[in-house]
C-alpha cells in the first residue's frame, strides 16, 4: 500500500508534466472507485489550467486556475504511468482515468482493487473537505516536533503504536514508517505512549522526520535514475529495517537473533507489527 513517501513520490513525479499545463481531455471509465467519481468531474476540469501538484497526508491535490482542487487517493493499489499521448498503450481493464495535457503526455490511473478515490473541492472548501477536516499536522511541517508530540502523548493510554496511526494526532503516517521509526528510537510499540518520556518522544519525533526523509530521497532518485519503461512512478526499492522481516536478524543490534528468533511479528489493531524485544523497550 502506497505510504506517504510513495505519495510524495508520486507528486514529485507527475507535477513536471502537469504543472502549467492545461487538461484537454479528462476520460473516465467507470462511475466509481472506493466512491463514484464527483459529478461533472470531467467537464468541470476540461481545458482548464493547473497550476501546482501537491500532498496532504496521502491526498495528492491538483490544483487548477479556476478554484478547483482534485483531491487523489491512491487506496491499495492505485498507480500513476506517465505516457506520451500519441504513444499511450491501449487502455488495460484497470486503466480507470487518463489525464491528457496540451503537453503531450497522457497520465493515467490504475487501480486493480479500486480502494482509490477522486473528489473535488474549491481552495475555499479544501481545509474543511470532510476528507481533511480534522487531520492531525503533516509530520514534515514545522508544527510537528518534540514539543508537539510530547503534549499531544501526554493523554494517550493506547499503545504508542496506535497513538502514531491516529491520523487526527499526525497526518499521513502508516504501519510501515511506524514501525521503521519506532525500531530506529528503541521504543517498544506496545508500550502505553503516556508512559513513555519526553526525551525518547522527542528522539521518536526527529526519527519520524529522518525516516521519512530518507524515503521520500529514495523516491526522489528512483525518478531520477530509472524511470521504469512501463511509465510508472512512486514505487522504488526499500530497505526496511524490520518491516515485513520476521525470523531475521535485526540490523545493527546486539540480540542474539538465533538464540531469540530474531525480529519479532505480532498484530495490533489488526495490523502487523515488526520489531526487536531486545532493542525496544
Ligand atoms: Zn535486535
């Protein structure tokens, strides 16, 4: 599932051949994703302007001259490829939208699961879109810190685990970053996030930043160095450090793996869990 480096990868990604451009064909080919396609959508967007491609939390937001604002989720399984209109393959069975620019590229969205969606918004109803409204602050903005997530904890009985895939205490963080910074900061994710001190949340709070960073340059040079040929964008190879990583040993770490069967899985709220008992308390 895409995450919000890969998000953020995306943006980065289709904003050069978006950015300035204008939308002369919208073309959509079915009524609905996770939800219907807004009304008019096409006709509203069409020969219209956009000026910037950005993010909030996993919202990828096109924004046009006239007001509009396209709001994107990726869901599951959704995937941006970037074609040359005159060039662009047929239209797969999960080829749901084709974005056509005067530019002369085609980008298109594929979404197999269709967990994906679209809406529409205005710069003056985007803040309270019932998709943003009450989303916490983004993790590499400025209002999100030590100090900020050291008060914002301070109430919090549930595991610390739980506490960072609130989307209302901090936007756009998922299971895997989760559980990458909680390894990096040697805190256990089981452990009640009001018990924890203020010195580890804030450790937690640069590891989160650091975490995320370093996924997002990761994307950053996959769109560099090797744009795949099928056009896609947004996926690039990861090293995880205990996501997805059962029975291994955990980098950097003085367990004895063998003798304690190294990165240990358990499900929290449904989701998987990696980490180490012996590094993080
Ligand atoms: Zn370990």
């Amino acid at each position: 599932m895409p995450e919000l480096p890969e998000v953020e990868t995306v943006c980065r990604g289709i904003a050069p051949i978006l950015e300035g451009r204008t939308l002369t064909d919208l073309v959509i080919r079915r009524p609905n994703l996770r939800l219907p396609f807004p009304e008019g959508m096409a006709e509203k967007l069409k020969s219209q302007v956009i000026t910037t491609v950005g993010r909030r939390a996993k919202y990828i937001l096109v924004r046009f001259a006239n007001g509009a604002v396209l709001l994107i989720h990726l869901g599951m399984s959704g995937r941006m490829t970037i074609h040359d209109s005159g060039d662009a393959p047929e239209p797969g069975k999960h080829d749901h939208v084709d974005f056509i620019t005067d530019g002369g590229k085609t980008l298109r969205f594929n979404d197999p699961r269709r967990f994906g969606l679209m809406a529409l918004a205005t710069e003056e109803t985007l803040e309270g879109h019932r998709l943003l409204a009450g989303l916490g602050p983004e993790p590499l903005s400025n209002r999100f810190n030590g100090d900020f997530l050291v008060s914002a904890l301070k109430t919090r009985g549930q595991p610390i685990k739980a506490a960072l895939l609130d989307q209302t205490l901090v936007a756009g963080l998922g299971n895997i970053y989760v559980c990458e910074s909680l390894f990096r900061s040697g805190i256990s994710p089981r452990r009640k996030a009001s018990t924890i001190s203020g010195k580890k949340i804030r450790l937690l709070a640069t590891t989160i930043v650091e975490v995320l960073r370093e996924a997002i340059e990761a994307g950053g040079s996959s769109l560099k160095d090797h744009r795949q040929a099928s056009g896609e964008i947004g996926y690039f190879q990861h090293n995880f450090a205990v996501y997805g990583r059962e029975g291994e040993p955990c980098p950097d770490c003085t367990c004895d793996w063998q003798k304690n069967g190294g990165i240990k899985r358990i499900v929290q709220g449904g989701r998987s869990t990696f980490f180490c008992t012996n590094r993080q308390r």
